[in-house]
C-alpha cells in the first residue's frame, strides 16, 4: 500500500471496472469514497430534469439512440461534485475507457461544475492500463483479491446500466457481426415470446412532459414521474419494446457497436412525436427539429452543462407550450403503435381536411399555387434541355 495521498470520490457503479478500480485506487494511497456506498436517491430528479427535457425534445442521436447512458452522466457527474465539495475531496475518479464517450461526458459535467476539481482516469493512465490491458487481467485481479463481479469469462460484455435503459458493449459483441446472445437482455423479453394480447396505454402529456398513464384494459393509473416513468419501463418491457443494435459514431472518431434496451423511453418517444405532430405549427416544428438533432449531438457529446445547450433547453421548452393532449398507444410485440389522438391544443381541423365537407377552402385556388410551385421547375427543366441539347451537337 502506497502512502496516504488525498481523497477521491469514485463512480462506482458496481460492475468490472470500477470494482477494481477501487481497489487499486487504494493501492495507490487513496481514501475512497464510493458514489453508490455514499447512497443518494437521484431516480426522480434524473426523470423530471433529465430524462424529460429529452422526451420533449424527441431526442434521438444518429436517428435511433435515445441517449441512455448520456443524460445519466451529467446526473451523477452533479451529484459526485457536490459529495466532493461536501467531503472536501479534491479528486474524483471514473472507470470510462480512454477510448469512449464517457470520460467526455464525466469530465466535462465535472470542470463545468467545478473547475477546480481533479480528474483520475485510470483507464488513461499508463501504470493502470499496462498493468490490465483488457478485461481478462482485470478479472483476474478481481478474483485475486476477492472483489465481486457481475461477469464471467464467457459473458465478458460492460453493461451500464440506469433507471432509463442499459447497454452492453465488448466481448463477442465488438464484431458487428455477431448476433447478441439472447440470454444477454434483462429489461425486455424477447418479442417472440411476449403476451399474445397488446396492452392499450393513454398517455397524457402538458408542455411535452407525460403527466398520467392509464392502462385501458385496467384503469391502472400512475400520475407521479418516476411512478409512471417505471410503469412504462415495466409495461414495454413486458412486451419486448425497447431493444436495438446499432453501430454508432463515438465524439472521440471510432464506430463502435453497441446493444441497447430503453422500454419506458421507446413508448414516450413515439407518444410524444405523435402529440406534438398534432398540436405544432408545421415551421415552428421544422426549426425544433434541427435543434433537436443539435441538442441531441451535445448530450451525446457531454455537453450538458454548457451554454448552448442551455439556450436549447430554453428554446425546446418554449415550443412545448401548446403540447398538450392524450395519445392512445398499443404495445405489443416489441412495437409501439399509435391509435389514436386528441388536444385541446389541436390544429387539426376535421371539416377542412374531409372529403365530404367542402369548408373554409376553394378548391380552385389549388390551380394557381400548383402553377406558382411549377415555375420553378419548368425552367430548371427547360435550362436542362438547352444544356444537353448543345453536349448533343
């Protein structure tokens, strides 16, 4: 055992490499103080200020994550600063791969909450990764010294895991080849082999956030956010709803594949698109979804706490306003589908848009805005055949 040095405050989450990790930050002369021994409930303040301000955004990174493990980072990386100013640590410690985002998303929640605090990486240090450099040593340290772990050398995956999903990396799954185990799921059942009768959920959402679920069939019903947010986890996860496989663009520059399940998430993101299609006007809504795509880029990048992605919380709140209303959904089969809608807030208008009622709408002023809209198009196509006709001759 080295000398005493400091104390460090560690994310340890339980799994292979933060369970080592603990121990060799001892080793090296660290008082550590585990963030999961220092038990603090954070499941509603992660649903109410982190995982809604993404469902009203429809926050989707590379058109299929639906940022998981990202928006839990700058939750813990907040509550890890303020155990270390309340411990007077001047270090906090994290078991992210020198090759992964979340060191990213740590580090940066860390310095923007508090510049003065220092990092340790093990995972980027020399002395550590040359002394494991893979998962195999590290088991192997982890039975040397009694440590528990949840892997085995013949299920060797990192999972990490949050009230919103869980994600399963390495091992045989770092060949985008290889089908996923199919005992390695623990959120979802498998599609095939869920209930043959779908459940029937409506869903009620003000200024975008979900605010009451009942089941149909039932009349089961969850007001409260984590309340409900764990009823859909529950319900989708029942029904094999969630799961996806993808190969995705890390911010650090390398592809890697990963394996996810977010049931409560998949419901609410489907929901919520449906509602706000309902209720937002067409341009408003073609501007919020290119800040979606930005907001969604910053969370995934471990820019939560900065000043753009601020400003976008503001922005996307703002369009939210009128996103009011229940949406009827099916879930069934590892799908979500949407049966139906209604808003006080609607701009859908049943007697303009019927085929039997004529309403406030002259058909003939179609005429004039399709020739309007052909203008444009003509004369691309007339200049088109100028210029082939001269490469003809």
């Amino acid at each position: 055992m080295a000398e005493p040095r400091d104390t460090v405050v560690l994310a340890y989450s339980g799994g292979l490499d933060t369970s080592c990790i603990l121990v060799w930050l001892k080793e090296q002369g660290y008082t550590v103080i585990a963030f999961l021994v220092y038990i603090q409930d954070v499941c509603r303040e992660f649903v109410e200020e982190f995982i809604w301000p993404a469902v009203q955004a429809n926050a989707l990174y590379e058109d299929r994550y639906l940022l998981g493990t990202a928006l839990a980072r700058p939750c813990i990386a907040r509550r890890l600063v303020l155990v270390a100013k309340e411990q007077g640590a001047r270090y906090i410690a994290h078991g992210a791969t020198g090759k992964g985002n979340d060191q990213v998303r740590f580090e940066l929640s860390c310095y923007a909450l508090c510049p003065s605090i220092k990092v340790i990486a093990p995972w980027r240090m020399p002395e550590f990764y040359q002394r494991f450099p893979g998962r195999r040593e590290l088991m192997e340290y982890a039975q040397k010294h009694g440590i528990p772990v949840p892997v085995t050398p013949k299920a060797p995956w990192s999972m990490d895991e949050n009230l919103m999903h869980i994600s399963y990396e390495a091992g045989i799954l770092e060949n985008p080849k290889n089908r996923a185990p199919l005992d390695l799921y623990t959120k979802t059942c498998d599609p095939t082999t869920s209930p043959d009768i779908p459940d029937e959920l409506e869903i009620e959402f003000e200024k975008g956030v979900p605010v009451k679920v009942t089941n149909t069939k039932n009349g089961v019903t969850h007001r409260s956010a984590l309340e409900l947010f764990m009823y859909l986890n529950d319900i989708a996860g029942k029904h094999g709803v969630g799961r996806i496989d993808i190969v995705e663009n890390r911010f650090v520059g390398m592809k890697s594949r990963g394996i996810y399940e977010t049931p409560a998430g998949t419901i609410l993101y489907h929901a919520h698109l449906d509602i706000e299609a309902f209720t937002m006007d067409r341009e408003v809504r073609k501007i919020k979804q290119g800040l979606s795509l930005k907001f969604s880029e910053l969370v995934y990048n471990g820019f939560w706490y900065s000043p753009e992605c601020e400003f976008l919380q503001h922005c996307i709140a703002r369009s939210q306003e009128a996103v009011a209303g229940t949406v009827r959904v099916s879930v069934f089969k590892g799908q979500v589908y949407v049966l139906g809608r209604e808003s006080p807030h609607s701009l859908y208008n049943e007697e303009l848009v019927s085929m039997d009622v004529q309403g406030d709408y002259e058909p003939a002023d179609a005429t004039g805005f399709i020739n309007i809209n052909a203008l444009r198009l003509k004369e691309y196509h007339r200049l088109q055949s100028k210029v082939s006709t001269k490469q003809d001759e």
